[in-house]
C-alpha cells in the first residue's frame, strides 16, 4: 500500500487548518483516506483554503504592480512598484505555485476523490469544476503563458481561457443553485471579454445581470492560518504598509478589522455583478453605441453601486507615512489626476477627525453628470476604466487591465523543458511609465493640492489601438 500523495498531503493540510484541526496519523495512504466518511466534504474544505491562498498572492502582488497601491514599509515584494517583474523573482514562482496548486488539487478532486465518495453531489462536482476553472482564468489573466500540467507544455492565455470555459460549462451543467450558476456564467462573460469576443461576452453578461445585486465572496480564517492578508497590509497591521495612489484614498481601507483580527476576516468579493454593467457599457462604447453605454453605465451607479454597503470605520490610527515616502495627505486635500487635470475634492479623506464611510464591496466618484457629458468614445472609454479602477480595486484586477502579465517562473524553467525563452519575459507594455511613476505624486502643501503624475486611465485610453489592452478595439 503506498504512502499518502502530495496532493493528498497538501489537501489535509489545507482542510486541517481550515477546520481548526489536525490529522492522527501523518503517514495515512491513499486508499485509506479516500474511503474516510464524506472525503468530497473534506476534499472542497481544503480546496475552498487554497482559494483564500491564491487571492492573498495574487491580490498582493498584482495590487502593487498596478497604480493603485505603493509598498510603502512591507517586506512585500520590493520592486513590482516599479514595475520590474523577472522570472527569477520569489514572489513569481510563488503565485504561479499556489495557482497551479490549486489547478492540480481540482482536477485530483474531480478524477479521483468525486469517484471515491458515492455521497458525492453534483453541487460539489460543480463546485470543483468551478475552482478548477478559475485556476485556469488566473493562468492566462496574470500570465504570459503557464503550463496546463505538472512540467507540461505552456499554455497561451488563449489556451487557458478555452480550458476555462469548458469547465464553467460542465459547472453549470452540474449547478443547482440559480445564484451560483449566475455567477459562473459572469465568469464565462469576463473570459469572453478576455478573449475580444464581445459577441459572446454581452450574452452571458446581459444574462448574468438577472440579479443587479449579484454577489460570490471568498472567506478567510484568521485563526487557522489563512488570514486576508491583504486586509494585514491595508489595517490590521500596527505599521503603516500599503498606501493607495491619494485619488484613491476614499476607498481604502476595503477590508478592516472591528475586533479580534484573527476572527474578523473581511471576504473578497470576486464575482459581481458590476462587471456583467461594465463589460456591456464597454462593448457599447466601442461600437460607437454612446447612448447606449451611458444608459447602462447609469444604471450600474444607480441600481447596483448605489446598493452595495457601506460602513463607518475609525481609521485614525492612520498615518500613511510607512517610511518609504512621508508626503501622502492626511487631510481633505484637494486632487488632480494629473496635472492638466481640475482640482478635485472628496478624494482625500480627513481619517484624524470622525469616522469615514468606507465601501465594502463597491465605491466610486464617478457621477451620474459625467457620464451625461461623455459623448464619445475616448470619453466613455474613460470612465469605464475609472469605474473598473474603483470597484474592483483590491481585488486583484487592475494588473490586467493595464496589460501586464507575469512571466513564467525560473524555477518552472529548471524543472521544465517545455519552457522557452520567450515564456521568461514579462509583458509590460511600452507605455507603462517606468521608475515608480504610476504611483508618484507631489503634494504642495502651500495650495493644498496634491498632483498625480500620471493618469494611468488617460494614458490607456491614448493608447487604446495596443495589443495587450481594451479588447473590443484592437
């Protein structure tokens, strides 16, 4: 009888931890852990942590690559500010891991663990394509390529992609839950999107809009060493350590703390329906359907962003200056996107002197009247990326939308010989300003307005013809 596998091994770790508790016997085999009672149970606990794993690394990581946040004090990866991504870099082959981690711990669920365990729901079998394909999704969306099997061939995003939308399938198939099937099919959308296939991306993103308020968080657990460690970094922490770009101040901190830390772990929501308005608007947009896209991106302020909650926080341990800089504005300062831009009010918000109203799921201070004024397509297409700048920010997604993607890791390489030269180097694209200039700013103290360097969503917009970024253009 053979000893317990790494994938088995790893699985009882993460289910362990997740379930507060440990495992008798170290050196239990295959088979005797795959007749234990309910082991699908156990199985999708282990692999519901490995989620929570991957969105710490990937969260992390791609946060501070993008303008919206600088490493401030961290140990956090040092250079991503920059951006500088090499594939020797520790923090690249650790979240290509935990990616594939969670890829192979799905598909041991799916092709052996489902067929061990005749108590088996098709729920759990959906569950696992699920994840499985959302492993698939993080591989083409953050990657020049990663393989689709242990030392196999590197996969192409559009690879990746295809993989995940037969998986998502096979979950709603199996899905019995009409709000998770929802879900599934806005993640089938965001593929889609991806892809440039803006036929089919509006379908599932009209379909998946059913439900306006619609909503797939991930949980964390502080207790049994899968804490938001995002949620450190933005709070918890008795040390200031990421700060976000001062435009974005009035939406930090998205995840926080009230009591105990280690059992007030605030989820990431991942799935949302903003994105199915989002993708809509901008498929409109650039067809050249302005109205249209006006019409939609109102409705997502009213009918959803206007819904979503939000809370008062005491944040007055707040000081932004980590060491790094010791510049940020700690009071109601004024903002100006760049500097051709208006001075703006309400960015900045003043932590010293009340409680201020934070967004949990979804913020933003694009208007109702700014979208009204938007009559073009750069226009439009600005605010679009404003919008996705804002709702999704510390959730992981404004990396991509810049069109930048990680390579393929060193150690991958070693281990590898599928792995070519072209696979080892980052794509960032030509018009990413370089030495930390998506994060910079000035704040002139006198006029109490503090100035942004660039304004990474005009920028994008100017070059909205490039390959890596706006799918419906190119």
């Amino acid at each position: 009888m053979k000893k317990i596998s790494k994938n088995i091994f790893i699985a009882l770790i993460l289910s362990a931890a997740l379930l507060g508790c440990k495992k008798d016997n170290p050196n239990i085999t295959d088979d005797v852990y795959l007749t234990t009672t309910n082991v699908t149970t156990t199985w999708l606990t282990g692999l519901r942590r490995q989620m929570a794993l991957v969105m710490n690394q990937t969260i992390t990581n791609t946060e501070l690559v993008s303008d919206n946040y600088f490493n401030n004090r961290t140990l956090s990866n040092k250079v991503f500010d920059i951006p500088q991504i090499d594939n020797f870099d520790l923090d690249v082959n650790t979240i290509q891991s935990s990616i594939q981690r969670l890829r192979e711990l799905s598909e041991y669920g799916l092709s052996t663990v489902v067929a061990a365990d005749a108590t088996t729901t098709n729920n759990q079998k959906a569950e696992m394509h699920f994840i499985n394909a959302y492993s698939h999704l993080l591989s083409g969306e953050l990657f020049v390529g990663l393989p689709g099997s242990a030392k196999g061939v590197v996969l192409t995003p559009a690879q990746h992609y295809s993989i995940t939308i037969a998986e998502l399938d096979l979950a709603i198939s199996l899905q019995s839950d009409a709000n998770e099937k929802l879900a599934y099919t806005l993640l089938k959308a965001r593929v889609y999107y991806n892809l440039g296939n803006a036929a089919q991306a509006r379908i599932f993103a009209t379909a998946a809009m059913a439900n306006p308020l619609l909503l797939k968080q991930q949980a964390f657990d502080g207790q049994n060493g899968a804490a938001n460690t995002f949620q450190t970094y933005l709070f918890s922490s008795t040390t200031n350590e990421f700060a976000p770009l001062p435009r974005l101040d009035f939406l930090d901190p998205k995840y926080y703390n009230t009591g105990t830390i280690a059992l007030d772990q605030k989820p990431v929501s991942y799935i949302k329906s903003e994105e199915a308005y989002l993708i809509v608007a901008e498929i409109q947009a650039s067809q050249n359907d302005f109205s249209g896209a006006q019409t939609t991106l109102r409705n997502l302020l009213n009918d959803v962003v206007a819904k979503r909650p939000i809370v008062s926080l005491n944040d007055t341990k707040e000081t932004r200056n980590g060491g790094n800089r010791n510049d940020y504005p700690l009071t109601a300062a004024k903002v100006k996107f760049d500097a051709n831009d208006i001075e703006r009010n309400g960015y900045v918000l003043n932590r010293k002197v009340a409680n201020i109203n934070v967004s949990t799921i979804s913020g933003t201070m694009v208007t109702i009247n700014e979208i009204n004024n938007a009559t073009t397509q750069d226009a439009l297409l600005y605010l679009i990326y404003r919008l996705r700048q804002e709702i999704f920010i510390a959730e992981g997604r404004r990396m991509t939308d810049l069109g930048i993607k990680y390579p393929v890791s060193q150690t991958e390489q070693l281990n590898n010989s599928n792995v070519k030269p072209a696979d080892l180097v980052a794509q960032i694209p030509s018009f990413i300003p370089l030495a930390r200039g998506m994060d910079d700013f000035t704040n002139n103290l006198t006029t109490g307005v503090v100035t942004m360097k660039f304004d990474m969503n005009k920028v994008l917009v100017a070059n909205k013809t490039a390959k890596e970024i706006f799918p419906f253009i190119n």
